[in-house]
C-alpha cells in the first residue's frame, strides 16, 4: 500500500496526539477558525483500540481534489471542520490550487461553535475575508443570493448521531437549496462519535417533522454525515445525489476515540467523548424545567432542579434502563454568570458516569428518569410541543403525559425501528454493522 509523504506525517503527529492534551481555546481576532478552537483529546475508559482513520477531508485533499479544480466552491463548516493534522477545512480549500472557495456558511453555534443562541449574523472571517452567512440567523438554509456564482457546495460539519442535533437539518437544507439551482453538494464524511452500529429511538412521526426532526429517522441513527446526506436523497428526495467522499479506515462499531483523530466538542455543552455518546438520553428533558447540567463542568452528565429528591427518583430506574452507566446523588450550581436554567442555584440532581458504552441506550434511560422525577416530584413540568419535537412521537407523548407506566412509555419508544434500519441499509457505506436496536 503507498504511504504518500502527507499520511506519513499523519501518522507521527498522531502518536504525539496520543502524549499530549489541548483544553478548549477560544481565539482572538485574525486568526483562523483551526487556531481559535484546538480540539481536545477524548476522555477515555481505558486504553482503547487505536486505529488511524482518514476523514473525508484528508481524501479530498490527496486523492480527489479534482471534484472541485476550476470551481467557485461554498463551504458550509464551523470549527469541526479540520483535517487529521488539525488543519481547518477553511485553510486546505482557500489554499488549494484551481480552488475558488468564494463563501463559508455557519450552522448553530456559529462559525466558531462558541455561540448558544439564536439569531446569529453573517459576518466576514478575519483570516480570509471570505463572507460568513449564518443558517442559524434570519434564514436556515442557503438563500438564492448566498448560492449566486457557485459551482458546488462542500458541507464538512461533525455530528453526534442523533436525530435532533440540528447539523444534520442544516445538511437537508442545504441540500435541498443546491439542488433547486442545480448546484451538486459533496459531503465530507466524519465518523459517528457513538458509534455506528446502535441504532434505537421510535421514528420521527411525519406531523412533527421541524429543525429538531427533519426527516423520519430514528432517534439515534447509527450513521455517518454522509450516509445520512444519502439517505435524505434516495428515501425523502431532497436535492440530488450527493458527491460523498467517505472516510478511510473507520468501522461501524468503532467510538470516537478509537480512531485516533483529535476530538472537538462540536457545540458549547459537549466537551467529551463520552458526553456526546450520553447527550441523547437527557436531552429528551431539554423540554422540561430540569436542568440538564448546562453551565457546569458537566453538561448531560448532570441532571437536576433545586426540588428534585434523587434518591427517591433512582429508587424507581430499572436496571435494564440504566445498562452501561452509573448513576449517583449529586447536588450541582449552574454558573450564575450563564443564561441556562437555574444559573446561581443549587440543583439536587443525578451523576450520569458512563461505564460501558456499547450496551448503554439513550432512549431507555431517558424515558426512565423522565417517568421517575414525573412520578416522584409533583415540581415537574414537561412541555408537550417541546417533548413531541425531541421524542418524535405524538402517542409517546400523549402516554407520558396521561400518566403511563414505563413499560408501555418503553414500547412505543421502540416502535419503527425496523422501516428504519431497512431503508437505512442500502446508504451505509462502512464495514462492520452487525446493527444493535
């Protein structure tokens, strides 16, 4: 197998990578979205099974660069956005050869991903005074004016695997906009950081499609970014068929930090490997008035309010609802300086630890504390628009609501696994599924 001089490189930072850590920076003004965000080395469970994987980018950039020589190329990334020598995409296509990179375009959390708000503006990239459009601001996907002169759109964005982290909507969006112009898109693909070999969650009910659901998928797909841009084509007819340029080197059961790439928190709450792998489960609660640890050290590994009684809820958990993770009194504070829910007050709340990822399943454990603190604190309150939009099913929350006991909530959080993984199967494009419902 050729070794080109550029993966050899790859290959000696990687073992540096495996020596020393990167905390979170957020950078000043001219320098490039790569240096204003460094990656930070996963947290890990043990010494794990390193194999090195080429995403998408490092592809493009040695083999297949000719996909766009001699075109004006849009870019929609954010800080996600590097090669495995932590070169930010931005960088390798405005200095490519026969490559006019003409515009970036941000999803939430900006081009940084260091925003936690709605309603953020265009604006122009320090280093390479190339126009920044927002598709989180005034509009969520690439207007007429935006896509005006290009000859392709380039999408290369980390996801979590979950069906309402918004990136994945974006990626609709966009595809649909490209499409009505003509204009081919070509998807840098990434690994799925929670694996892509479990799959769970009901399907998204067509009634409740929106930014949180933009297709009828499962909760928790099990796909990469660019199986998902398949998908979106060849099940639900958005756009034309994407360009993928797959990674090389990655399995479906492999995590994040079995593949020897730097990992970045891909928005402002999920800091680790293992919170990005736990981040569905809790997240069902964002609808509620619970904090889910935004503002602490700990987000989605917290899980609170100042009236909450964790030992009475955790007596009701089941322990198949809990496999793979402990869970443990802990009382936490929001920082008051933060916009999140009870910022400056004390939470009585649950340590989720994660123990052994692969068994651990987000649906399951979410519902279960859910019908626990509903049972249990008479404080609660669960938005019913909010719920629905998470969970994607109107009868799981019409049962919750009404009182329902875990078991059925369980059933009908189950249901359409199977449609799914069916039409799933034929855009997956890496070895060893071997899929878990």
């Amino acid at each position: 197998m050729r070794i080109s001089r550029r993966n050899a490189i790859q290959l000696g930072w990687m073992a540096v990578w495996g020596l020393i850590g990167c905390g979170r920076q957020h950078g000043a003004q001219g320098q490039s979205v790569g240096e204003r965000t460094k990656p930070m080395l996963p947290a890990s469970d043990g010494v794990r099974n390193m194999k090195s994987v080429r995403l998408g980018v490092d592809v493009l950039m040695d083999e297949r660069l000719e996909l766009l020589e001699g075109q004006r190329v849009g870019l929609i990334t954010n800080h996600t956005g590097f090669d495995s020598l932590r070169r930010p995409t931005i960088d390798l296509l405005h200095e490519a050869p026969g490559v006019d990179l003409a515009c970036l375009m941000a999803p939430e959390h900006g081009i940084r991903g260091d925003q936690d708000r709605d309603g953020l503006a265009s604006e122009v990239d320090a280093k390479t005074g190339l126009p920044v459009h927002s598709l989180y601001g005034d509009t969520r996907e690439p207007t007429p004016e935006m896509l005006e002169g290009l000859d392709s759109l380039v999408f290369d964005i980390q996801d979590v695997g979950a069906r309402f982290y918004t990136y994945i909507a974006t990626l609709s969006k966009a595809m649909a906009a490209a499409g009505r112009r003509g204009i081919p898109v070509v998807v840098l693909d990434r690994p799925n950081p929670a694996s892509g070999a479990i799959v769970e969650g009901p399907m998204c009910d067509t009634e409740l499609l929106s930014f949180v659901g933009p297709h009828e998928i499962a909760m928790r797909h099990g796909m990469t970014i660019g199986e998902l841009a398949l998908l979106f084509h060849r099940r639900f007819d958005v756009g034309v068929e994407p360009v993928v340029v797959p990674c090389e080197g990655w399995e479906r059961r492999m995590f994040w930090d079995d593949t020897g790439l730097p990992y970045v928190g891909p928005s402002p709450n999920l800091h680790t490997v293992e919170q990005a792998i736990i981040y569905p489960g809790p997240c069902l609660m964002e609808s509620s008035n619970l904090s889910v640890g935004r503002g602490t050290e700990s987000p989605f590994e917290l899980l609170g309010a100042p009236w909450m009684d964790p030992d009475e809820v955790l007596k009701r958990i089941p322990s198949d609802c809990a496999a793979g993770i402990e869970l443990q009194p802990e009382d936490f504070t929001p920082s008051a300086a933060s916009k999140y829910p009870y910022a400056g007050e004390q939470c009585h709340g649950i340590r989720i630890k994660l123990t052994q990822r692969e068994v651990y399943r987000a649906m399951p454990l979410g519902l279960a504390l859910a019908a626990a603190i509903r049972d249990v604190c008479d404080e609660f309150r669960m938005s019913e628009s909010g719920f629905a939009r998470l969970c994607g099913r109107q009868a799981l929350v019409d049962s919750f609501l009404a009182g329902a006991p875990l078991p059925e909530l369980l059933s009908i959080g189950a249901e359409g696994l199977d449609p799914f993984m069916t039409i799933r199967a034929p855009c997956l494009l890496y070895p060893d599924g071997g899929d878990e419902a």
